[in-house]
C-alpha cells in the first residue's frame, strides 16, 4: 500500500483489506478529530512512535515537560494472555491431564 490507503477500522474488513500483516510501525501518526461544539475537522500530524501487532496498539511519545510516556491499547487475546498469566486463566492441567510429580 501507498501509505495513503485508508483501512477499514471494523477488525474483520481491516484483516481482508490489509493481508497478512504482522507488523505495523510507524514514527509520527496523524489525528483527526472532529471539534464536538463548531463541528470543524482538524488534522494533526503528531510525532508518536506507533506499533500495531495481534496483541494490541503501543503509542511512544513525550509529555509537555519531554519525559517518555506511553499507552497501551490491548487486544482480546493479550488480555486473556494476561489473564492466564496471573492465574485467571481456566483451571485446568496444560499437559493433556497428567501432572508434575
């Protein structure tokens, strides 16, 4: 893609429109907003380090005094990744019903 293609946001045509993509990164990203009491569009071009894989989006950037600040964005299946790891995960053995011993 040319970089100017817009993407679907809706997760399903996103994937067909997009291929098999694993990765996406990127060193600025662009926001647009639409102003909620004069109805003007604004468009933005900010430079945040962005970085898009199955497990969710990551945005880098800096606040107003220049120290790192991040957000991370997760998807569905980070966050039962999440939930597996600190034990909110199903109760039950990995290996097929046999235990350590």
């Amino acid at each position: 893609m040319d970089g100017k293609t817009l993407i679907p946001l809706h997760r399903k045509r996103r994937q067909a429109a997009e291929g098999a993509v694993e990765l996406i990164e990127a060193d600025e990203i662009t926001v647009e907003v639409v102003d909620k009491h004069t109805g003007r569009l604004f468009r933005r071009t900010l430079p945040v380090k962005y970085r898009e894989t199955a497990n969710g989006v990551l945005l880098k950037g800096e606040s107003s005094t220049g120290g790192p600040v991040g957000i991370s964005l997760l998807s569905a299946a980070a966050l039962a990744k999440l939930g597996d790891l600190f034990g909110k995960g199903p109760d039950a053995p990995r290996c097929g019903g046999h235990e350590d011993g």
